[in-house]
C-alpha cells in the first residue's frame, strides 16, 4: 500500500482520533502573552485572561528582565546564524566553551558537552556511550527520548516497573549476567523527576546498588536542573549523589526557559562524546544568542535562592493543599503536581472546558493512553511567579469542580466535546 494512502485512512493514532474536536483547543492551544512575547502566571486563551499553571518556567526566567536584555542583545549582536556549521567543523567558538566548562563546575563534573535539543541530545547521548554488546536497564516510565535512543540499541536491553527498585536490582543481576557472556557493560538510565507526575527518580537506592553491581548511571534531570537541591544542581544534589551520577543530562527548555541542554561527566568521557556524538557531528551549532543567553539564565540560576524558594512555597502550598481536599496527586514530590481523577476521555474534556471557560484556570489534561483508560491527570506547574493567592484561587476551583465531578455533573458526556479552533 502506497504510505501516503495508508496515512489517510489511519484514524490518527490515540490522541490524533480527536483531532478534528482537540485542535486549537485540547491539542495545540494557542497561549498568548497579556502583553506580546510575554510569558506570565496570566495567559490570554480562546478570548479570555487565564490563570496559567502549563510552562516548566519553574524560575520564572522566560520573562526575567536581564534574560530578555541579553537575548535581545546577543541577538542583534550576533544574528541567528553565527556560528555556521557543526561543532568540529566550523560551529565552534569559546563562548561555547565557556558555557559548558561553567555548567560542568555547576554540576561539580570535570566537564560539559552541548546539544541543540534535550531530545536529540539524549538519543545521541546513549548510542555513543553503547555498544551491541552493552545492556540498558531503565525505568519503565522514561521519557520518550530515552526510549528512542533505548530503540536505536542493537544490544539487550532490561525495562523496570517504574521505580521499583526490587525489580530494578533483579534486571541489574540479570544484565550481570549477560554481560559475562558478551563481556560488554550496564547502562542503567532513570529520570531525576519525571515530568509528567512530579515523582522522583529513587536516586539514592539506586546508587546504593552501586556497591554490589558494576553498572553505570546516566540521569535525564529535564525537570530537575536549576530546581531541585539546595543550590539548584538537580536530583542529583536533591539525594545527595552527585559523585555516584556518571552521566548527568541536563535541558535548558524547563528552568532554563531557552532551548538546547548539555551532557556533564568526565573529561575523557566528554572528550570522546566531542569525537562521536552524531547528533552534534552532523547538525549545526547552538547559534550565538542562545549561547550568551543560557550563559546569562546559568547565572541567575546559580544566584537563584529566592527564587526557587519562591517556587517552593507555591508548590508546597499547592500540593499541601490538594492533597488536603482529598485529591490524589500520586508521589508528587517535585514541582510538577499532577491531579488524578476517575474518569473517561469524555468526561475530561468536560471537566476542562469547565475550568478553562468558567473558572479561567489553564491546565493541561493527559488522557488515555499516556495514563491508564479510566483515568484523568490535570497536570499543574508551578513556577516562581506564582504566588499564594493564585494557589487559593485554584484550590477553590478545584473543590468546586470535586464537588460537581461527585455530584455527576460530567457524568452524561459520551463524546468529546467539539472544542476545535481553526
Ligand atoms: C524528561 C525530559 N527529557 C528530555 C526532554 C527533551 O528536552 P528538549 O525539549 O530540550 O528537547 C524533555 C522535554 O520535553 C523532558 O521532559
């Protein structure tokens, strides 16, 4: 059958079936600043202002006024263009440089290499480190870049049930085991938080395998860099394991609000990923004004202890307050605060639009299939530029919508709503 044709007739996949009522609405929402380019706690959506709890702006950096000056700056210093070219050709430059030998000291690793995008980062990342005769033992739950670069293995490779740690040991025992066979390595890889529920990666039980096991960790701490630990290292200095961490990946698009993210560990390591990761071989440059403004964003990140205690204090009172009311918000222990509830498809769209339309509160919803088939996540982001009576106004909401949700209220729908803005 011809692709093209075969594509037509498909019926969009789990999420795309909806198209036609999500677009524009559930799916794509188009978020505008109050005021142009802004990204703020209030957000204008479908005609109306919003209370917004959606960007992984944890620091609140995305509209920091000395970020926007070096962004506009660098910008029309440099262009979007310079430097022309991949990293060992001719898309290399000292502020590069100085950008990944200071995110190495920040993460207290001998080194740092960048990448353009988290995502591609992270592919490139484990098929440099692996080889065919190498297994990866990893949680069951990881981000669907690790489970890209986990596909592109040619090798064994061992899933967890997420954050079991028993089953994490046994998979670790049974990797031993094949690589005396094979006389290859273990590469076991975890998130530090996982973006979508807030739980941590159990990082401290995992590194005390260390003591019985030959393996090496690679940690995908997205969520984690600038927000986690007293200083804002990540998970990593949250558990107090960063020495135990070999590989720490780290994305600039969450606290950072800026694009690209970078691997630390040692020298050698970083020396031969310079030499082989494809994804930075053969794909241009980070341009120049995302370099100088990252180097401006790792800054205020490392002076950065109001504001994640800001952060922090909205997301205690958030979660607090939830888990207060009888909501279950599963092991949320970082910012991300996930809001489960039994229901259909259906029934969340309704839920939403109550909340969007009526009460101007702006989440995301995840259905089936990234959560089982009967149950809903509203998924809520804190950030510094919340503050305490945005959480009461929300828990208020919340209540209310618990009270409507008991009463039935959602219980007639059957189809998705019809939502879709062209
Ligand atoms: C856990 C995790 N890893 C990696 C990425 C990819 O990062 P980027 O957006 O820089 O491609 C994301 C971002 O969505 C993420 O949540």
């Amino acid at each position: 059958m011809d692709i093209f044709e075969r594509i037509l007739k498909d019926d969009g996949g789990p999420l795309g079936q909806y198209r036609k009522q999500a677009h524009g609405y559930f799916a794509f929402p188009k978020l505008e600043g109050v005021k142009e380019g802004e990204i703020g706690p209030y957000m204008m959506f479908n005609g109306q202002k919003v209370l917004a709890w959606t960007f992984n702006n944890y620091l609140g950096l995305a509209n920091h006024p000395e970020v926007r000056k070096t962004d506009a700056e660098a910008a029309a210093k440099w262009g979007l263009a310079y430097p022309m070219g991949a990293r060992p050709m001719s898309g290399h430059t000292s502020l590069h440089e100085r950008l990944e030998r200071e995110l190495a000291e920040f993460e207290c690793k001998e080194d740092a290499y960048l990448f353009n995008f988290g995502y591609q980062g992270m592919i490139s990342l484990i098929d440099s480190v692996i080889t065919r005769h190498d297994v990866i033992v990893y949680d069951s739950e990881a981000h669907a870049c690790i489970m890209d670069g986990v596909r592109l293995h040619l090798g064994k490779r061992i899933v967890y049930p997420h954050n079991d740690i028993e089953r994490c040991e046994k998979a670790l025992q049974r990797a031993t085991k094949i690589c005396e066979e094979t006389g290859g390595g273990i590469l076991l890889i975890t998130e530090g938080v996982y973006g979508m529920t807030g739980a941590l990666g159990k990082l401290d039980e995992i590194c005390a395998l260390k003591d019985k096991y030959n393996f090496r960790i690679l940690i995908d701490d997205a969520h984690g860099f600038g927000v986690m630990g007293p200083h804002g290292r990540g998970t990593s200095e949250h558990f107090g394991v960063m020495d135990k961490i070999d590989l720490y990946f780290g994305a600039f698009a969450k606290s950072m609000a800026s694009i690209g993210g970078f691997v630390a560990s040692h020298k050698y390591i970083i020396d031969y990923l310079r030499y082989n990761l494809r994804s930075q071989i053969y794909a241009k440059s980070l341009p120049m004004p995302l370099v100088e403004g990252n180097l401006k964003r790792l800054d205020l990140i490392r002076k950065g202890d109001d504001l994640r205690a800001q952060l922090w204090k909205v997301t205690r009172a958030l979660q607090d307050g939830l888990r207060k009311r009888g909501f279950d918000i599963g092991a949320a222990e970082a910012c991300v605060t996930p809001v489960f509830i039994k229901g259909e498809v259906a029934e969340a769209t309704d839920i939403l639009v109550d909340l969007r339309e009526n009460y101007h509160i702006f989440c995301s919803a995840v259905v089936y299939p990234v959560v089982p088939k009967d149950v809903i996540m509203f998924r809520l982001i804190p950030t510094a530029m919340h503050n305490l009576e945005h959480v009461e106004y929300t828990l208020n909401a919340f209540e209310e919508l618990q009270k409507k949700i008991t009463a039935g209220a959602y219980k007639g729908a059957k189809e998705v709503r019809n939502m879709s803005i062209e």
